[in-house]
C-alpha cells in the first residue's frame, strides 16, 4: 500500500516540502527535518493528517483517538501537530483574558 501510495506521489510531483519531527523513545521531539511530500506520503502521513484535522476542527483528542485507533495519549500526541495559528490564537486569548482582569481590578 504505501509503496502504491508514493509512486501516486511521484507521478502527481508532489514536491512541496512538509516538516517532518522526530521523536526520541520517550515521545520527545529531537528535531524537525524537511522532506518532499512524494518521500513520505503512506498511510501514517494520512492517519497524521486525519488527526490533525480533528485537531483544528476541534474534535476531542478522546474522539479522534478512538477514530485513529489510539489506545494511549503517549502514542497519540505523536501524530498531534501545532498550528502556529492556532498557538497564537490560544495566546492571545489569554491576553485577553489577563487585559480583561487588570480592567476590573
């Protein structure tokens, strides 16, 4: 299947770079590496996606782990991304929140 899946990759010149991280055995990020999507489309590329589409629509991680076939949180996160977006959106929530707070004081 996945041999499949990037020879589909290759004819459609899927060139655009996706960052790639690196997890250590104890679910750590070690590094970030850049590689053309043809190279690692397979079906762990698709099951990352799906979960990071849950992410961002706002699925609960215990819906979208039972939907990935998850059973721990550690195996889980690994396929769990960070949108900057929604980081800096979540930031300035609490900046909002703490503005709030210092008007009402």
């Amino acid at each position: 299947m996945n041999e499949n899946l990037k020879t589909i990759a290759a004819l459609l010149n899927w060139d655009e770079l996706k960052e790639t991280p690196i997890y250590n055995s104890s679910g750590s990020l070690v590094e970030v590496k850049k590689v053309p999507l043809k190279e690692i489309f397979s079906t762990k590329f698709m099951r990352k996606t799906a979960i990071s589409i849950d992410a961002k629509l706002g699925i609960a991680p215990q819906v979208s782990m039972k939907r990935s076939g998850h059973s721990t949180w550690n195996s889980y996160k690994r396929y769990l991304d960070v949108d900057k977006k929604v980081l800096q959106d979540a930031n300035s929530k609490w900046d909002e929140i703490y503005s709030d707070s210092l008007l009402k004081s």
